[in-house]
C-alpha cells in the first residue's frame, strides 16, 4: 500500500500540480519532497512562507486547478498566513501542508506549539490531520473543498509518523466542475428585465475568468452591445481594446459616469470581496450572475442566477436584443475614464510614464509581458494603462490587497509560463517586504523583470497622512538601492533616475537572460490627484 505521502503525490499529480513552493521541516516535508518528485513535481524553495503560498495561489489561478504550499510546523505555518490570506480573499484553490505533533509530544512538549489549525480557522476552508481509517476519501473531500465556489485554501497538518503510515489508495482525486439547474423562474425574470431595458451595463468579475465562462461573457456582452467594465482581477475577459470595453470598476467614482447611465446593471461573476469599502451608489436594478450568492454583498439584486455561469450566460445571450448604446457612446465614455486617470504632470518620472514605457518595449497585444502588480498607488497607473487581452494577463491582490505579492507572483507565473515574459510592477516598500524572493528568481533562472516605483514612501498612508494634515512620521525612508541588491544576489540590476535611463535600462533588461530588477526612481507628486479621481 502506498504511503500517505504517495497518496498526496498521486492526489496532486491528478489535479495538475507541477510544482510545490515552500520552506520545508523536517517532520512530513522531506517525505512530501520525495514523493513528489517520483512522479515529476517539481519542489520550489522559497525564502518565505508566505510568500510560497503566494506562488502557489498564482499558479493555481493560471493553471485553473490545485496550488500546493509547504512548511514546517510553529513559526514555519504563523509565517505562511499572510499568504494564506490572500488564497482565501482572492479565491485561490490552495493546499496548505505543515507540519505538526502527534498527541504524546503534545504531552511533555512546549516549544513551538500552538493551535495551527485554530489560527488558520478565520482564513481556511477546512483542516485537517488525515488520520481517520479512510484516508483517500478524506483527502478528496479536502480538495474538492478547497476547488468548491468561493475558491480557496485548505490546511493538511501532518507528523512525520502520519505522512510515512501505509494506507488503502481507493479511489481517484479529480473533481468535477460543479454544475447546477437554472432557476427557471429567476432566469424568466432576468430575460424580462433585460428585454426592457435600452441602458444595461455589464460588470466583470474574478469568477468569469474561467475559459468557457470569459466566451460565454464576451459573447453576452457583444449581443447586448452594451459598455462593459471589469474588476482589477477580471482585466482581459473582455479586453481592453474591445470596442465595448470602458475600464475597470473598483466601486469608486472613475466609472461612475458610465454605470450612472444604466437602467439594468449586470453583476457577471463579480465577488464583492473585490470592491472598494464604500456604500453602493447606483439606484438601477441589478441582476446579479454568480458562482455563488455572496452572504455579505453592496447590493441587494433584483434577480440572483447562481451556479455555473456559463449556461446562464449563454441563455441569456440567446434571448437579449441589443440595447441603445452607441460605440461612439462608448468610445467617449472609455476616452473620458482614461482622462480621468491620467497622472498629473510632475517635474521627475511619472507612474504612468513607467507604465506606458515598459508597454512600448514589451510590444503590442496577444504577445505582451504578463504583469504581476503590487498593492500601492503605483497600481493607478498599471491598473488603468496596461492593455490586458485574456484573462490572468494581469496577476493582482484585490481581495486581500496585499503588498509584497508582485513579486512571489511573477515567479510563479515565469514557471507557468517560461517563454512569456512576467513584468512585476511593485513599489519599493512592497519589494523590501519580500526582497529575499529576489534570490528565488535568480536561482530559478525566472524570465521576469522587477520594476520598482521607488519614492522612498509608503505613498497610499503618506497620501492620506497629508490628506489629513499630519506631519510626515512613519510613512518615509531613504531610497534603497535595489539595483545593487539584485547584482549581489546573482541578478541583473538597474538604476533610473530619468526616463530616458530607464527606457534604456528596459530595452536591455527585456533582451537578457534571466531575471533583472530596474529602480526607477518616481515623482510621487501626483498620486493624491490621481487617487481622488479614482476613488472620489
């Protein structure tokens, strides 16, 4: 009988893991590493917790299966929740394995113990020890857990005698794509609400990222004729340079214009876990297209259609007549967002000039870089000017907006991916955050390039702290120098303190082989402007 840790390698290998990311110990790791590699994955160390788990979450939203993570027991498992944060609130399908005591250490010993699964409880689906007498049932039961709408991570807590126990290896571990009946009356009243309406808009979300669910999207969203926006997360199920397409929708004031004109909004796989933490402002009905019906929500819908999203989509796509918007109309609406968002003129280096400079060098969609992006005000200007044409071809922390993502992200998606280039925008307090994963990408041989918005600030706090009229303590430092960090750790490394040295500083980063990391230094002057027209 195979082992409990050939169970997980057999498990993992069903469900389309190519690679497991961790800092590993030495209880069940080691055993979990070799199992692995017995059937072709590949073992990533890390140099965070956290930052493993974020990898893993990455590489699960790419791959549309499993993401695996590992670490040692005690401070191992406290440094990965950060990271297990952002599977939860950005629904990504994670395992989570650590390692833990069996009951007779937990009698005499003390030292690094504390309930792992207890603190993981708020932020994981479920946990577990598989240590009942049908151990392949219960593992399947974890996955299929783990891959159920809303997506998100599990907790394996296992001991080095556990993951070595010889068990039965009944069964097979792929899940089926959940599937559920249309409401028949909730879709009659959708179609009736549609038919009447002259003014729909359709908003996009993390969950029509899905291949059949993104077609099934755009073909609504082109039978209507109406504007579309999508979430940071959705960018690319309808692409940017779609005629329908305006920009994207945080809840804030930027869309408002547009949304403001609807008679009926469509929510499309939208998860409120997306949106901005500001009161709904639109009083036009909604019909809102889900996964799921999201408990806590910014609207009350008029009509909810959840399940699969595709059937619903499609029947909805055979049935509506094309509404009054013009693509003039929509053009004007797209043209006055992006005025809205641009960065006001500043005397160093804008956010936006960084931005739209590595798009000149990267060159013209399908074949553009992917792009990873940090939480922080240099996310304005990615966000709103990087043309995204599919979905995942930006990776961001929405969710959970949390910084020091970029990077472990942009690994993950340079293994993914190897022959497409992973642009990781991120700001230097983001980057200082994880800087150690910076070694990781060398190691790895990643094709990414880091670009760094350095300001030597916490800009969003520092933003709101002059907002506030508050003197500048806490928020600022002195510029690091990131370029000789990457140099000493094996990288290719870059200074720019003027946008004629980063653009050459670009065009040789994008031609070498291996990582490289440009520090541009940024003129943070326009950040409040611009996040005030975003946000209101």
């Amino acid at each position: 009988m195979p082992t409990v840790a050939q169970l997980l390698a057999k498990a993992f290998a069903a469900n389309r893991v190519a690679r497991i990311f961790g800092v590993p110990g030495g209880g069940s790791s080691l055993d979990v590493i070799e199992a692995a590699a017995d059937l072709g994955i590949e073992f990533v160390l890390t140099r965070t917790e956290s930052a493993a788990v974020m990898m893993a979450a990455a590489t699960a939203e790419l791959n549309g299966s499993l993401g695996v993570a590992l670490t040692t027991k005690g401070p191992g498992t406290a440094n990965a929740v950060n990271g297990v944060a952002y599977a939860c609130l950005d629904r990504a399908p994670v395992i989570l394995l650590t390692d833990g005591f069996n009951p007779q250490e937990q009698g005499y010993v003390t030292h690094q113990v504390f309930d792992q699964p207890a603190m993981l409880r708020p932020v994981m689906k479920g946990s577990s020890r598989l240590e009942g007498s049908t151990v392949a049932a219960e593992l399947r039961s974890l996955i299929e857990l783990a891959l159920t709408p809303p997506l998100g991570p599990v907790h394996l807590e296992l001991t080095g005698a556990r993951i070595r126990a010889e068990v039965a290896a009944d069964g097979d571990f792929i899940v089926p794509a959940p599937t559920s009946d249309v409401d028949e009356t909730a879709f009659a009243l959708a179609g009736e609400y549609l038919a009447n309406a002259t003014r729909p808009v359709l908003i996009v979300g993390l969950e029509a990222r899905a291949a059949n669910a993104a077609a099934a999207t755009l073909a609504l969203a082109e039978s209507l004729g109406c504007p579309v926006l999508t979430t940071y997360k959705a960018k690319g199920v309808v692409g940017d340079l779609h005629p329908q397409y305006v920009g994207t929708f945080t809840s804030g004031s930027a869309e408002a214009e547009c949304v403001g004109q609807a008679d009926v909004i469509l929510l499309c796989g939208l998860d409120p876990v997306e949106l901005l933490r500001q009161p709904w402002r639109y009083d036009a009905l909604v019909i809102d297209i889900a996964l799921v019906r999201h408990r806590v929500h910014y609207v009350e819908p008029a009509v909810g259609l959840y399940g699969a999203l595709e059937p619903v989509l499609s029947g909805l796509t055979k049935t509506s007549a094309r509404s009054n918007w013009s693509e003039a109309e929509i053009a004007q609406l797209r043209q006055r967002m992006r005025s809205r968002l641009q960065y006001p003129e500043c005397s160093g280096v804008s956010p936006q000039e960084v931005v739209e400079t590595a798009l000149e060098a990267g060159g013209t969609l399908p074949t553009l870089p992917r792009i990873t992006v940090d939480a922080g005000a240099h996310m304005f200007s990615a966000m709103a000017f990087w043309p995204c044409g599919q979905p995942h071809d930006v990776l961001i922390s929405n969710g959970l907006a949390t910084m020091a993502f970029a990077l472990p992200a942009a690994i993950a998606a340079a293994l993914h991916e190897p022959a497409r280039v992973a642009l990781a925008f991120t700001g230097d307090g983001g980057l200082m955050m994880c800087l150690g994963e910076l070694s990781v990408a060398v190691q790895q041989r990643a094709n990414i390039v880091v670009i760094v918005f350095n300001d030597a600030a916490l800009s969003l706090i520092d933003i709101k702290q002059q907002q506030r009229q508050f003197a500048p303590r806490g928020v600022r430092w002195d510029r690091p120098d990131f370029a000789r960090t990457m140099e000493g750790l094996g990288g290719r490394g870059y200074r720019a303190d003027s946008l004629a040295a980063y653009r050459d500083a670009l065009n040789e980063a994008l031609r070498g082989d291996g990582p490289a990391l440009i520090d541009v230094a940024v003129d943070p002057s326009g950040y409040t402007a611009q996040m005030k027209a975003l946000r209101g």
